[in-house]
C-alpha cells in the first residue's frame, strides 16, 4: 500500500515503526526529545534585574525596546 502511494520513497524499515511505538508509549509524543535544541534560554540574574529596575526608576516612562537596547538584556 505504502509503495503504491509513495513508489519514489524508501519505503520505512520494521525498526523504524518499533521505535515510533516505543517512543509512543513511554512519552506519549511522537517527537524526538533534544535537550538542547532550540532557543538558548538566558538565565535571570539579580544584577541584570537591577539594572532593568533602575533604569526604569531614573524613567519611568523610557519602553522596554530602550531598556532592553540600554542594558543589553533581549526583551524576550
């Protein structure tokens, strides 16, 4: 069946499909858990939150688009 509708693609192993119901059943997901992959996470730090705090102390009305240029901290 799988031939007939895809004749161009290799056509999938018997381990494939083991390991896509292994994983199915012990995470529930069909995705491939990477750790690391993805956007770096950067951690909170106190000093980096006191600049944003004083910062907006001297200016409580500077955006968080300036604060985030001024202190060099991603807004996100």
């Amino acid at each position: 069946m799988y031939r007939q509708k895809y004749p161009s693609r290799k056509m999938p192993s018997r381990s494939f499909f083991t390991t896509i119901h292994r994983r199915l059943c012990e995470t529930g997901s069909l995705d491939v858990h990477k750790p690391d992959s993805g956007r770096q996470r950067i951690s909170r730090t106190v000093c980096a939150e006191e600049r944003v705090v004083h910062a907006l102390q001297r200016n409580p009305s500077k955006s968080i688009r300036v604060v985030s240029r001024e202190t060099h901290i991603s807004k996100l």
